[in-house]
C-alpha cells in the first residue's frame, strides 16, 4: 500500500502583498530536504486573511494559482491551499488542489467566519469536494469549516471510507489555539482518518497573532508531527497502518449501518 509524504509550511504571510508572499514561499519550499507528494500552505496563502475583495482576481485568469501550478510542476508535487477568486461576479474563498501535471480541483469555503465578516464578502460554498491522489483520498477544508463536524463526516460507501484525508488550512488566531488543538484530534478520532492543519504564524494587520500549531494527527488522536518553532516539515503518511486500525475498531462501519 502507497504510502504519502507530506510537507506542511506555516507561513508568516504578508498582509495583502501577493509578489512578497511568492518569494516567501519559494524560499521556504527550498527548505525541504526530500522529495514530497504534497505540499500543504496556509488559507489565503497570498493575501492573508484578509475581506479586500479587490484582490480578487477572476478565477479563468488568475496570477496566484498560475505561481502554485508553476511550484506543483517543479517540485513534482501536489499543493494545496485557498485564495480569494471572483467568478460570475461572486467572491470565494477557494481551497485549492493543485495536481503536479496542473490539473486543478477545488473546494469553496462552506462556513464564512462571521465574526471576521467573511460573511459579508464571500459566497459560501455548497458541496464537499474529496480529491483522489496517489490512492488516497482527501477531504479538502478550510478553517472556520473546522468547528462543524457534519461537514466533515466519514461513513463507508460501498464497504470503504469515504475519505483517508482531511486537509485544513487555516489563518486561526493564537487566542483559539487550543480550540485548534482539540478541534483537530476530535475530527481524526470520530472520522477515523489521518488530520492534518495547516496555520499561519506572526501577525496580521487586523492586529492578530498567529501561533501556528500545524500538525499530523492520526486515526486514533495521536499527534504525529506539531510545529511550533519550525516551519517546514514532512512526514509519511502510512495507509497500512491506517487500514489496520479501521479493521480492528469497526467504527465507521457501525456508523453507516446505523445512520445511512
């Protein structure tokens, strides 16, 4: 069984200035010493998190996912990550999945954070998007999305677990950081998949800090990989062992005879 490797990068973004954010980013990905499936970057990887909506560029005609194509094809990887996009004169804060060959996939945002006014900028998106790479398959999500279990809930379709992945990327404040912290190895251990969040440090000019906190989080709840200093890591990804422990503990079975 296909094992996956991991890079997880815990930018300090630079508020609104796509160009600086790009060469961040190329610098850090230099930091990685071996070769990866994947390379994860926090939400609204070249803005911030920010509601300057003219930012947005139209989603056929777009510099920031042009500049992640470009790093997926060098780097023989895939990324993934969000940005602000307008398409039919709506504003998203789109996940991205960005195959090494360009192919793109993408995920829309499903709970605008209201308290931060994302609500009153971005259309929320409508449906969940599981991408399938390298025998595996990942459940793309962003941030506030994090909060509500029901958007990511694992059950099996036809005998196997819907997804093997679920993918945050994040801009989640340090005041909330234990929030982060239990959030994610509550949606590892009730969905029986490998977790991993991906967040931003430093600070922002809405005057936040951001701690960081990414990490790997196993089927069972265990951390794997926590950043706190650092930041870039990778880390494999072991569906056998995943399997293993969805064959010994029956959950997600239990779960779909009772409730589907």
């Amino acid at each position: 069984m296909q094992n996956l490797k991991v890079t997880l990068i815990q930018a300090n973004q630079i508020w609104e200035n796509k160009v600086a954010n790009y060469e961040n980013y190329l610098q850090l990905i230099k930091k990685i010493e071996e070769p990866t499936d994947l390379i994860i970057l926090p939400e609204m990887f070249d803005t911030g998190f920010s509601m300057n909506i003219k930012l947005a560029e139209d989603w056929k005609n777009n510099s920031s996912l042009e500049f992640l194509k470009r790093i997926a094809s060098d780097n023989k990887a895939a990324i993934y990550t969000s940005l602000m996009t307008k398409e039919n004169n709506l504003f998203y804060n789109r996940g991205v999945f960005v195959f090494p060959d360009g192919k793109v996939s993408y995920y829309d945002k499903r709970k605008s954070f209201g308290l931060g006014g994302e609500d009153k900028f971005f259309t929320a998106g409508t449906k969940e998007t599981i991408v399938a790479y390298k025998n595996w398959n990942l459940n793309l999500q962003i941030c506030y999305d994090l909060r509500f279990p029901e958007m990511a809930r694992n059950f099996e379709e036809k005998g196997l677990p819907k997804y093997d992945l679920l993918l945050y990327v994040a801009n989640w404040p340090s005041k909330r950081a234990e929030h982060w912290k239990i959030l994610l190895k509550a949606r590892a251990i009730e969905n029986q998949t490998y977790v991993i969040g991906v967040n931003r440090v430093g600070n922002d000019n809405n005057g936040l800090t951001y701690s960081g906190d990414s990490m790997v989080i196993d089927s069972q709840g265990s951390v794997e990989n926590l950043l706190e200093n650092q930041l870039v890591c990778t880390t494999t990804l072991s569906k056998l062992t995943l399997n293993k422990t969805r064959v010994s503990l029956p959950f997600l079975r239990d779960y779909s005879m009772n409730y589907q």
